[in-house]
C-alpha cells in the first residue's frame, strides 16, 4: 500500500486532483481484483463440493452457508489474536 502512496506526494494544486483520484481508483481496482483472482481457486473447489454433498441430500444451501460463515469469523478471531 505505501506504493499507491507516491501518487500523493507533491499534489498540492487543484488540477491535479482528477490525477490523484484516478490513480487511487486505479489502484483500489487493481487491489480488488488481485484479491478475486487469489480467491477464485478456493471458491471453485468449495464449489464442487457443495454440490456433490447437496445432490446427496445432505444439506440445503442456508445451513452449509451459515457453517462458512461461523467458520471464517472463528478463524479470523484467532489470526487476529496470534
């Protein structure tokens, strides 16, 4: 992130603030869009799964999604703590 902070180094006029902004948008895209594609191979194997197990009958869609979610923010809590 301090990377995307040269853009605002020495932008003290007005006309560069489209420059500035711009740039910010570009790079909170380019951040956005990293992080979906590191997420991609994850959620397709996830999804794989998911659909085997519900075609089994095993369980709808509410519970399997409420179990993610208990489970990311478990995991989250205890990154955060270590």
């Amino acid at each position: 992130m301090n990377i995307f902070g040269v853009f605002f180094f020495g932008r003290h006029e007005q006309t560069n603030l489209f420059s500035v902004m711009g740039s910010m948008y570009g790079a909170v895209l380019f951040i956005g869009v990293n992080n979906a594609s590191t997420v991609q191979p994850v959620v397709a194997i996830e999804r794989t799964i998911f659909y085997r197990e519900r075609a089994a009958g095993m369980y709808s869609a509410i519970p399997y999604a409420i179990a993610q979610v208990n489970f990311f923010i478990t995991y989250f809590c205890l990154i955060k703590i270590y």
